[in-house]
C-alpha cells in the first residue's frame, strides 16, 4: 500500500459516503442563497457526527480543495482558516 493509499483511508470511513453526498457540493443549476445555506446546513450536520471530520478537513487544506463541505467547512471557511494558520 502506497503512502497515499494509506493516507486517504479515512475516506471509507466517512459519514458522507452514499446518497446524501449531494449535499456536499455545489449543484450544477444555480443555487439561491437560501438554498445554498440549507444545503451546507444540512452537510454541517452530516459531518459533526463524522468520525474522520479531521483528517477529511486536513486532507482538504492540504490539496486546497476549492469546492464543497469538507471537515465541516465551506470553500471560505477553509481559507479563512489557512490564512489564520499562515498569519
């Protein structure tokens, strides 16, 4: 098993694996903002209950993911958070 093999195991463990993984991303119609608040609301919820929260929301700042709910952060959220890591 390589490093990487290794290091993105936590993923089959993740609470947002299945149907509701919808959630977790962006649809590719527009979105409203009340729509896109209920959406990250509901995939908030998914991973406050995750057992990997971390390493999911490690994995995402470290490859900068710039779409969806990762950790239990949004796109912004993860850069603000960075920013404050770096500064």
């Amino acid at each position: 098993m390589s490093v990487q093999q290794a290091d993105e195991l936590w993923q089959l463990k993740a609470a947002c694996r299945g149907p509701q993984s919808s959630v977790f991303f962006p649809p590719s119609h527009f979105e409203r903002k009340d729509e896109k608040e209920l959406r990250e609301t509901r995939a908030k919820a998914i991973c406050a209950t995750c057992a990997v929260r971390k390493p999911c929301l490690e994995y995402a700042l470290r490859i900068r993911e710039p779409h969806g709910i990762w950790g239990g952060l949004n796109e912004l959220e993860r850069k603000a958070l960075l920013s404050r890591r770096a500064g």
